[in-house]
C-alpha cells in the first residue's frame, strides 16, 4: 500500500469512527455535559502523550499567547455539549447535517476578522449552507433540536476559528491537547448539574469513545495529514455525516426524509466549495 492509499484509508477510519459518535452518546444514557466530560477526561492521557511526543515539552509547555488557546478549548466543550443535546430533540440525521455548517461558519469569522479573502465559492457556500439548514430543518422555524444543533455549528464554526489563530503560535498536536484539557474543566460542572448515574455500559461507552472516537482518531486524522493534503482531507471530513446517518439508520430505525438528505448534501457541498480558490 502506497503512502496516499494509506492516508486515505487512515482518514475514512477516523470520519466512520466520528460519525458513529452520536450512537455512543445516545447509548450510553448520560447528559450531555457529563458524557463530554468522560470522553474527555478518558482521551486526555493519550493525546496528552501524542502532544508531548509531537512538539516537545518546551514547546507544549509555551503558552503564550494563551487565550486562543482558552476560547477554542472552551469552544470544544461548548459544541459538543451542544451538539450531544441536541439528540435528545431531534434525529441524527437533522442534528449532523446542520451540525456541519460549522466550517463555513469558520470561513466567514476568518473573511470578517482575519481579513481573509471572500471569493465567489465562500459566497455560494455560505449560501448553500444557509439553505442547507433550512431544508433540513423542514422550515424557516427551527425546532428546539435544530437550534441546538445550529448552536452547535455555531461553536463549531468558532472552534475552528479561534483554532487557526491558536496554530499560528503553537504547533496543532499542542493546541489539540490544551483544548482537551481546557474543556476537561469546562464541562466538570456538569457532573453537579445534571442528574446522572453511571452505569458499567456508560462507563464502558464513554471510555470507548474517549479512546477510540478522540485519541485514535484524532491520530489517525494527523497520521493522515502526512500522505494526502489538508483540502482532500477537509472534503472527507463531511463523510461524517454520511457514516452517522447510515449508522443512525441501521442502530436508531432513523430512516432520512428527502428534506434530511438534501439538507446534507446542500451543506457538504458548501463545505467543498469553500474550499475552492
């Protein structure tokens, strides 16, 4: 197998692995908040340990400047506390497909306050994305489940804004360990708030996906990175929502409507295009 069919294969793994998140937060009966926070705190050692071996501890141990490291740590936590609750309101289907506008919503915080360049595919995508969530909504009026889910695309949107500027000082392994810790803290209060018990199938469910649906993906996605570029591999990522609607109908009996699957494909296809130059 040749470096790019490895690549390749390395990052369809990790997009399947993501996009069976929504089934192990669904299974494993915790809030929201708490199951962020075990996935989290069980994903911690192991990207801490790939940080660490990836830049050195000098350079994870360099925190200046820290707070885009803060904002987009506690925009980690934030969009996935939002986009686990959102399950409870609406289907897979609806939450991951207006979920994903979170890119473009990247695209447009870069194009206002980093002053990069607005071309004519970022218009169209922030279009198709706009739509996109509409259609797959079924309506201009958003259900609860679909508000959550569009706030979860929209601390999505700011995680990998604040994640850019983050990367301009501080190597991307480090970044992703001091979001991960940060978020540690940030979703701790839930553990308080809600009111939860943590059975052995929670408990193994969450350290499944701390292990296998953070670190080793997350590993996979940078072992990637180093075969194929970062535009085919950001045009991958939206197979995400392809392997959790799949998912959500062969485990949930989600079967997708017309609105759902034009919905996705209007918003992946913004994805790509924003992409273009």
């Amino acid at each position: 197998m040749n470096k790019e069919k490895k690549g390749l294969f390395e990052m369809i793994g990790a997009t399947f692995i993501w996009g069976s998140t929504p089934l192990m937060s669904i299974y494993s009966n915790l809030p929201s908040g708490v199951f962020v926070f075990f996935r989290v705190l069980f994903a911690f050692p192991f990207i801490l340990y790939f940080a660490i071996r990836r830049s050195g501890i000098k350079e994870f141990l360099k925190l200046r400047p820290f707070w885009p490291l803060l904002i987009s740590g506690m925009a980690l936590g934030v969009n996935w506390v939002f986009f686990f609750l959102s399950f409870n309101y609406t289907d897979v289907a609806t939450a991951v497909s207006i979920y994903y506008a979170g890119p473009v919503i990247s695209l447009i915080l870069a194009a206002v306050f980093l002053k990069e360049e607005i071309n004519i595919f970022i218009v169209i995508a922030v279009i198709l994305a706009f739509i996109g969530v509409i259609v797959s909504n079924g309506g201009v009026s958003l259900s609860k489940g679909a508000f959550i889910a569009l706030l979860a695309a929209i601390s999505y949107g700011m995680l990998g804004f604040f994640s850019k500027i983050a990367t301009m000082h501080h190597r991307p392994a480090a970044v992703t360990a001091w979001q991960i810790i940060i978020s540690l803290f940030i979703t701790a209060p839930f553990l308080f708030l809600s009111e939860w018990h943590l059975s052995i199938q929670g408990l193994i469910i969450a350290l499944i996906t701390g292990v296998v649906h953070t670190a080793l993906a997350l590993f996979l996605w940078y072992d990637a990175l180093n075969y194929i570029k970062v535009s085919v591999a950001s045009v991958l990522q939206y197979l995400d929502i392809v392997f959790a609607i799949i998912l959500a109908y062969l485990f949930l009996d989600q079967i997708p409507n017309v609105n759902q699957i034009t919905g996705a494909v209007l918003i992946s296809t913004a994805g790509v295009l924003a992409l273009k130059k």
